[in-house]
C-alpha cells in the first residue's frame, strides 16, 4: 500500500507549487481580514487529490494495478489514506497560521474558537471525501461530477421541504444536550463516515472491470 501511496503523492508534486501559492495567496488575504483560510485550503487539498484520479484514468493505471497482490483493494486504501493524510496536514498548517493571523490582529489567540473552526473543517472535507469517492470510483470522474451536482440539488431541495413543513427543533435540542461530548462525537461519526465509504470503494472497485 505504501507504494499506491507514494504514486499518489508523486502526481500530486506537480501541484504542490499551485498549494504553495494558494497558502500565500490565502494567508496574506486573511491577515487583510478578507478571508477566513480555515476551510478554503483543507478543501483544496480534496480537489487536488480528486486530480490523481484523472491521471490514473488517462494512464490505464486502474488496470495495471490489479496485477499486485490486493491491488484493487490496496489502491482503494491508499486513495485514502493519501488523502487523509493530506487534510490533516494541511489543517496542521491552517491551524498554525490562523494561530499567528489571530495574534498579529488582536495580540490574542482564541484557542478554543480556532480549534473549533478547524474541526468543522476537517469533518466537513471528510464528508465531501466520503461522498465523492465511491462516485467517483462508480462512474468515473467525469460523470461523478454530474452525478454529485444531481446529489447537491436533490439535497438542497429535500433540505427546504424538510425546514419548511416539519418541526425540526429537536435537532437543536439533541445537540445542546450533547454539547459537552460534541468533539467526541464529531471525531466517531467522521471515523465511521470515513470507514463507511472506504468499504463501499472498495466494493464498487473489487467488481469493476477494466
């Protein structure tokens, strides 16, 4: 699996210059106050990864790897663990330099406000991990673009109908009472989440033909 890994992060070099820019970019535009940069790089980070899937497509690479030992499934594993690696470092980054952005600004550090924000963000590119993955590994790159932008829709649409005829406050109150384990719990649904979609990969993977 560590060679699927380094294959991986080997395609991604070429866009490592891209997110070396965008930090700068991001960090000088959040020291101006014109943007929060606890989101816009983790997610980046997701997209950037999502390329690699292109390049395997366009080099046959799906096809060759299933000529390793548990190829199809040590593929799947790399992708992400590749990609959880990546928005976890990158967060580490964001972290740091919300930390130093905060200081320059107000002389102070809002810890806990600051940690907060980075665990959305990290559940909230894990989520778009989990969603994107086993469509992209179902229907290709391409179509999955479609496919999730069918899926955003049919969300938001079922979202406003949900809000507008049902009484939804207890969502409020089940999250006041859980409040003091909210990172616990955040931190287990990710894990399952994460765990969830893996499965489903690599099921759609292990009957895929190439």
């Amino acid at each position: 699996m560590i060679g699927f890994m380094k294959k991986d992060l080997a395609m991604m070099k070429s866009n490592f210059k891209l997110l070396g820019i965008l930090i700068v970019v991001y960090t000088v535009m959040g020291f101006l106050g014109e943007m929060d940069i606890s989101f816009i790089l983790p997610f980046m980070c997701v997209m950037i990864m999502i390329s690699t899937f292109s390049y395997d497509n366009y080099n046959k690479w799906d096809a060759y790897s299933i000529s390793f030992p548990d190829g199809r499934k040590n593929s799947v594993k790399a992708k992400y663990v590749a990609t959880i690696f990546m928005i976890l470092a990158i967060s580490v980054l964001t972290l740091l330099l919300s930390f130093l952005i905060a200081y320059a600004k107000t002389k102070t550090i809002p810890y806990e406000q600051i940690f907060v924000s980075m665990l959305g963000t990290i559940f909230g590119t894990l989520l778009v991990l989990t969603f994107m993955y086993p469509i992209i590994y179902k229907f290709g790159v391409e179509k999955a673009r479609i496919v999730i932008f069918l899926l955003v829709f049919g969300i938001v649409i079922i979202g406003r109908i949900l809000t507008q005829y049902l009484d939804l406050s207890f969502i409020a109150k089940a999250l006041s009472f859980l409040e003091n384990y909210l990172v616990i719990l955040v931190i287990l649904v990710a894990i399952l989440m994460v765990f969830i979609s893996y499965k489903i990969s690599e099921k759609i993977i292990s009957k895929k033909e190439f």
